[in-house]
C-alpha cells in the first residue's frame, strides 16, 4: 500500500469548505485524473458510483460523508483500490483540510507504481490548493496545457 498525506490551512468557515468538498459532481475540478462520473446510488450519507480515471480506466467507489467533518472514499473495483479520506478540522478561525490516501495499484499500474504514486502526490497537492481557492473565493486563472495523466500511460481490458 502506498500511503500520501497532503495538508493545507483554509481561511474559511467550515461550512463553506464543505461546501465545496462536499459536491461530489464537481470533484472532477478538483481531481484531475477523473474524467468522468456516474452516480449509481445516494442513500443517506453513502454514494456509490464509478469514475473514469483519464480515458479509459473505470473504478467504483463507495464513499460515506460525515457532515462538517470527513468524506471517506473506498475504491473497491479498478485501477486503484484503497482509500482516500479528506478530513476538515477546525482550528481557531482556519479549517485545517487533510488529504490522506491510501492505495494500492492493480494490474498495470502496479509496474508503474513510483511513477504513478509521484502523480497522485502531486495531483492530491493541487486538489487541495484548488479546494482552498475556492473555499476562500479566490479565482486565479491558470494557463492551460496539454497533459497526460499516469492513467493514459496504459489499457487494461476488464
């Protein structure tokens, strides 16, 4: 299992960040490698759904969201199988937002697991930065580029 901690301090009430991190649909803006999700249930406070990791690697995910608090995702069907949990926690007038997954790679993916651990490492550290722009309404434009995504690096057939 590869384990990855990211963290970062949000200058916003707890109820707009989770807000934000709460809106499952929008979790595409904010996690690159998604491409595309489908919604299987919603009941209570569990989603069951598959994405679409770059073009072609489908995964599902089960995911509990505790209110105010924690958003738990476990991949159970894919590419990656593990967890990722994003934490809020608040902290005299800041939320303390920590990103902590937890994966191991199936498949093709598990060759390239440096590779692809050095990727999510990355692409979790600007999840979290896009999280607090957006938590604290902050809007900078970014250039845009051409990129590939560790998930386009293969095909694996199901």
């Amino acid at each position: 299992m590869v384990e990855i901690k990211v963290a970062i301090e949000i200058n916003a009430p707890v109820d707009k960040v989770w807000e934000v991190v709460s809106d499952l649909d929008n979790d595409i803006k904010f996690w690159t490698a998604i491409t595309s999700i489908r919604n299987f249930s919603s009941e209570n406070n569990e989603v069951k759904r598959e994405v679409t990791l770059a073009k072609t690697n489908k995964c599902l995910q089960t995911i509990t969201l505790y209110p105010r608090g924690k958003i738990h995702t476990e991949w159970t069907k894919g590419t990656i199988k593990g967890t990722k949990d994003i934490i809020l926690t608040p902290r005299n007038n800041t939320i303390y937002l920590e990103a902590v997954l937890d994966y191991k790679f199936t498949g093709m993916a598990g060759f390239m697991s440096r590779k692809i651990t050095k990727d999510i490492q990355n692409e979790t550290q600007r999840a979290v930065e896009l999280i607090k722009e957006k938590a604290e309404g902050v809007n900078k434009s970014l250039k845009m580029e051409d990129r590939k995504h560790w998930a386009d690096m293969y095909y694996e057939k199901e």
